[in-house]
C-alpha cells in the first residue's frame, strides 16, 4: 500500500470511529433517560406510601402497571421500528417520557399515580427495539459490542442515578416537585437528539418479501428467540425485586440507614455499569458468550445468598451490592450478542421488540412479589429470591448457545 492509499485509508477509519462514537453517545443517551424513568416512581416510595396510604404490593402494581404496558407495547413497536424507521419511534418514545411525569406530578389519587405509570410504559415501550436498531444500522461490526457495552452502561447510570436524584429532590422539596423536575430531562435530551438527527437517519424500511418465509411473524417460530425471552424474564424479575425493595429491605434485614441503603443501590448499579464496560471486551473476544453469562450470574447469585443471609456487619453492604452489581453487569454485552446472533436479517426490531418484552415482564412481575415478600416480614427472602432466578435463567443461556452451535436456522 502507498502512503497514498495508507493516508485515505486512515482518513476513512478516522470518520467511521467518529460516526460509530457519535451514533453510540446518541442512542446511550437516550437509553440512560428511559432507565431513569424505570424508577421516578419507586424512589419515591416512601413519600407515595405516606401520601396515599399504601402497602408496598399496591406499590408494585405501579410498576407492574408500568411494565405491563411496556413490555406490550415494545413487541408491538418492533413492528413499527421496522417499518417506519428508528428514529421516528424513538423521538415519539422520549417526549412521551416527559408527559408522563407532568401526569404523575399532578396526581391526587392513587388511580391517577395508576394513570401516570401507564403513559410512563407507553414512552418506555419503544426504547430497545429503536436503539438495537440504529446501533446494528449505523456502527460498524467492529465497534458492535462496545456499543452494545455502552447501550447497558447508559441504562445502569440511568438506573444509579434516579434514587438519588429522586429523593434528593423531594427531600430538599416534595415528591410533586422531583416528579416535575424529572420532566425536564427527556425534554432536552429530545432536544439534542433532534439536533444530530442525521446521524440518526435509519435504513430504508425493508420490502414485505425481506422478510422470509413464514411473513412479518416467522421469526416467532425460531426457538432462540423464546429462549432469550425467558432469559430476559427471570432476570428480570430478581432485577425488579431489587430495584423496587433492594433498599427498603437492606434497611430492615442489616438496620442501616436509609442513607447507606440506597446508597448501595447506587453501588449496585454503578458496579454494574463497570462489569458491562468489561464484559464488552470479553464479548468482543469471545464466541461462547452463554459461558461468560452462566459464570456472571452464578457469582451474583452465591452473594446475593450470602446478602440475604445477614449474617455479616452493616458496613459490609455497599460492597456486597456492588460485586453483585458487577458480577451481573459483565454478563450484559454477552447477551446482546446472543440475542443479535438469534435475529433474522431484517427483523431486527421485531426480534428485539418481542425478546426485550420478556424484560418488561419480569420487571412487571418482580415488584408485587417481592412486594408481597416485604409485606409479609421477610427482607432476606428477598435476595434469596434475587438468586434462585438468576440461576434459572444461566440455563436459558446455555440453552441459547447450544442451539447456536448446533446450527440452528437464524433465518425464517
């Protein structure tokens, strides 16, 4: 090659980083805001159960009625991501994030909190099929996996940060106020999304007869895809266990305060953060990715056990959450690249709509039945809980990679 060629060459790959970094920062972006929005309503718990007079299973019905919705409507958007582009669905999905606090901070009733969490779900139903659609359009093969590292790492700060700036917020003000001030932030993420819309711009829509045989709903037939459902629910349903009761039962089970409790949430989901930006390299090298998630899972379920026993000091908590979280958050990349590995060409917003639904599931399943498990008096059980379904879902995994290996037909 001539220093010529060497020159374009290098010129070339300058602009494809800088096309795959801006297309990754854009969709963690707005990724980081819909998982924000997965808990405005749970880090206010407290403050809704003083409020309204609740107990915490009426308190996970919000977020079932949140996930339901959610996890419906994302099988459905999947649909509409193929056939109307990514973009389109994902502008509508961040301003229906901002309308739903306004509903919520204007609430007087606990049938119009219902009513706020409902508009919430319809936002939040859009959010993986669009942005796995625009990351396997717009980035690079090579870069895929760090993309999909990012996608998570966005998610688990969106999560870390909603508790604290939730209740922050409504300590300093009230809960109506951290609600209206959470409306903010999809407004101008909408904003800077427009702006580099192009960047954005989504393949044009694939004719009928792309999509294979067997239709628009072939796909359905692939045993893969049910796998990575399954997958996504069960961990999904320790995931919500956490996220709606992980500080209210640390409080009770090592009697630390509210401070330390979430405090270790956020540990939890910062940790996390950091095992996805490792698990993107592992996946990056790896071809067994089901073994890198089994491992994952299996060292946060032994400490989630250990967790839930209480048998160690208060101080211990943060970090326990925190290797949990890490433990769990390395498995990520991994699984998206099963998941892409199971999607028909040109069904990808289907494949991700429905596969990412049995997310919303089990987070819509995970809050009332630990909620049920806090009513009853038993914290630790909640953790116990946390394990058995992590450790049910390592075997959808090797399910998932054997069938991978064994040459299983990935087009319908």
């Amino acid at each position: 090659m001539n220093q010529t060629s060497a020159t374009v060459a290098s010129a070339s790959a300058d602009t494809t980083l800088r096309q795959d970094a801006r297309v990754i920062g854009l969709v963690g972006l707005a990724h980081g805001t819909s998982h924000f929005y997965h808990l405005i309503l749970a880090a206010l718990f407290p403050w809704l159960r003083s409020e309204f007079a609740l107990s915490y299973a009426q308190l996970g019905l919000l977020m079932t009625v949140f996930f339901v919705v959610s996890g419906v409507g994302q099988a459905l958007a999947g649909f509409v991501v193929d056939r109307v582009g990514a973009r389109r669905v994902l502008f509508f999905g961040v301003a229906m994030l901002g309308v739903s606090a306004l509903a919520l901070a204007l609430a007087h009733s606990y049938t119009a909190l219902l009513g706020g969490a409902l508009l919430a779900g319809v936002g939040n139903s859009i959010f993986h099929p669009a942005d796995y659609t625009l990351l396997n359009q717009r980035v690079s093969r090579a870069r895929l996996a760090h993309g999909f590292s990012v996608h998570g790492i966005s998610g688990n700060i969106g999560w870390a940060a909603a508790p604290l700036f939730m209740t922050t917020v409504a300590t300093v003000a009230d809960w109506r106020t951290a609600l209206a001030c959470a409306a903010l932030l999809p407004l101008a993420v909408l904003a800077i999304l427009f702006a580099n819309r192009t960047a954005l711009r989504p393949n044009p829509p694939a004719p009928a007869a792309a999509a294979g045989q067997g239709g628009a709903l072939g796909f359905l037939r692939l045993p893969t895809v049910w796998m990575c459902f399954a997958f996504f629910f069960l961990t999904a349903v320790a995931l919500g266990g956490i996220q709606a009761f992980g500080p209210i039962a640390l409080a009770q089970l090592y009697a630390v305060s509210r401070e330390l409790a979430t405090s270790s949430y956020t540990a939890y989901m910062l940790a996390s953060a950091g095992g996805m930006l490792v698990g993107g390299f592992l996946g990056a090298g790896a071809r067994r990715h089901d073994r890198t998630v089994a491992l994952a899972f299996a060292g946060a379920a032994a400490l989630a056990v250990l967790l839930g026993a209480g048998w160690l000091p208060g101080w211990t908590v943060l970090p326990l959450m925190a290797a949990i979280g890490f433990c769990s958050g390395v498995a990520g990349p991994s699984r998206d690249l099963m998941i892409r590995a199971a999607a028909p060409q040109n069904a990808t917003g289907r494949v991700y709509g429905v596969v990412y639904s049995g997310l919303d599931s089990g987070l819509s399943v995970g809050p009332p039945l630990f909620g049920a498990i806090m009513d009853a008096g038993h914290p630790g059980w909640l953790f116990y809980g946390v394990a058995l379904f992590q450790l049910l879902a390592i075997g959808t995994a090797v399910g998932v990679g054997s069938s991978s290996r064994a040459g299983a037909p990935k087009t319908v």
